[in-house]
C-alpha cells in the first residue's frame, strides 16, 4: 500500500505529546509523514525537527493568514462560549484550534495533487498518538477504504454519534476526498461552524458524513459492532498498534489504561472475530464498573 501521514501540532504541544508521537513513528513506520506548521510553530523548533527526524516532510500551511484572521475576528465570540460551559466540555467550542486539522488536511492534499504524487492513502494522524509496533502499519492497511469509498473513519455509537477523528484513512484516488475536507475547512473558515451545536472537526466530519450517499465512508466502528468511546484504541484492527492520549498534558508516553487493556486483549485474543466480540464485552463490563470512560 502506498500510503503517507500527516500531522499538525502546536509549539507547546510539540514539547507536551508530538515529540514523543515523532520518536515513535521514527521507531515504528517506514512512511512519508507530512508535518504541516502551525501558525504558532516557532523556528527553533522547526529546526529541531529537521535535526532529528530528517526524513518528516515539514510544510508550510496554505491557509495560515485565513486562519490568523478567523481566530482575530471571532476570538471574543469564542471566549465568551468557553467561559460560559465546564471545563470539561470547553473543547467542544475550541474552533480556534481545531481549524488546524482541515487546513493542514487540504494543504498536505494540494500538495501531493501539484506533485503528481504516486501515494493513493493520506493517513490524518493526531499528534497525541503514540506508534506501539512496527505492525501499525499492517493494521493501517487493514482498516484501508474500499476502491470506491472516500475515507475510513472510526464511527461511534456514544457521544451523539460524533466520530473520533484522531485516525482518517483518505482515499487519493476518490475525486470526493479532497472536496469533503474542504467542505469542512469551509464551514470553520466561513463562519458557519457558529451555527452548529458543537465547535470542532469531528463534529463537522460527522455531519458531511451524512450527506453523502450510504457506503461512501468504511465506518470501521459499526462494520464490527464496536461500541466503544475510544474506538481507535479498543478496534480489532488496530488494538494493540496506537495510543491516543487525546490532548491530556504530561503523559510522558506512559500508556494509558485504556490502550493499556486493549493491548492486552490483543495478546489474549488473536482471532479478529473473537477480538470484536470480547472487546465488547470487556468495554461493558469496564463502563459499568465505571473504571475507565471507554
């Protein structure tokens, strides 16, 4: 399979999760990976990088000035949202910081198209993520978009449906794939997203996903009947392979318990049939027991 990755992240988050994210995928991928900037990724750092992990593909985001002018505008808009709901929910009205994906996505996707770029997959790939195995990259063509369908996502049945977006599988040779990310670029970019219930990109993938007609995307969730709040973590195809820390500050790439579990099981249960079973009955008997929120 003939695949790249991509990844963004911030200047703080870049000492707080993607270093270690990069020292991973060093480790355990033999891939193209595309870094796109933030607009806020300080030089110094860039230059690290570049010392470090010489083969990343550092970019520069088409979008930034675009991005610099949304936050500018609707910056007191937002505050003002924050300040009003839990902390812990304050994510869900964080625009300002999820607009990086979808710029970063469509940037990295222009780019490949004006190079004639022979890769078919472009793997999105959140940056508080740690590679487990050097079979990551079997599992990434396991869980692979069918010849036909836009990009493989991981649905979920909790959480207003809302997908989890830290792992986007592109299909490059759909002429679809580039629209549905500029759709979502569009809709942050344009001010529309303020009329949404929820603020971030996987709430604007979830609701493009539904417009297209049935089987456009590989929802890799509901074609194994996994009910599960962290579904790249805890999937049969990808158990094991990743963590994802999902933004929490200070891990220090210890794993988290959930990944923890998965990895596990993955040991326990080498059957992928069996694996979705009795991962969804661990992943319920561990909700119930209210020990981790899966």
């Amino acid at each position: 399979m003939s695949s790249a990755f991509i990844t963004t992240f911030s200047d703080k988050g870049y000492n707080t999760y993607a270093k270690q994210f990069l020292l991973s995928y060093k480790k355990n991928v033999d891939c193209p990976l595309f870094i796109v900037k933030s607009n806020d990724l300080k030089t110094e750092i860039v230059n690290e990088i570049k010392v470090d992990f010489p083969d990343v593909n550092i970019i520069e985001n088409y979008y930034k000035d675009q991005i610099s002018e949304f936050i500018e505008k609707y910056n007191s808009k937002i505050d003002k949202k924050i300040s009003s709901v839990d902390k812990d929910q304050a994510y869900r009205y964080a625009p300002h910081r999820f607009i990086h994906k979808p710029a970063a996505m469509l940037t990295c996707l222009n780019e490949l198209k004006s190079n004639n770029n022979l890769i078919k997959y472009l793997v999105w790939i959140d940056a508080d993520s740690l590679i487990l195995s050097k079979d990551f990259i079997i599992s990434i063509n396991d869980i692979k978009p069918g010849s036909n369908q836009i990009a493989s996502v991981f649905d979920r049945f909790t959480v207003n449906y809302i997908m989890e977006a830290g792992l986007i599988v592109l299909n490059l040779n759909n002429k679809f794939s580039i629209e549905f990310i500029s759709e979502c670029y569009d809709i942050f970019i344009s001010g529309k997203i303020f009329n949404m219930m929820e603020w971030h990109d996987a709430y604007i993938f979830s609701f493009i996903i539904h417009k297209y007609p049935p089987d456009s995307f590989r929802k890799l969730s509901s074609e194994f009947n996994l009910n599960s709040f962290h579904p790249i973590v805890t999937h049969p195809l990808t158990i094991g392979q990743i963590d994802h820390l999902k933004g929490q500050l200070n891990k220090k790439q210890k794993l988290s318990l959930e990944v923890s579990t998965a990895k596990y099981l993955s040991y326990f249960l080498k059957n992928k049939k069996l694996l979705s079973k009795y991962t969804n009955f661990i992943v319920n008997i561990i909700r119930r027991l209210k020990i981790i929120r899966f």
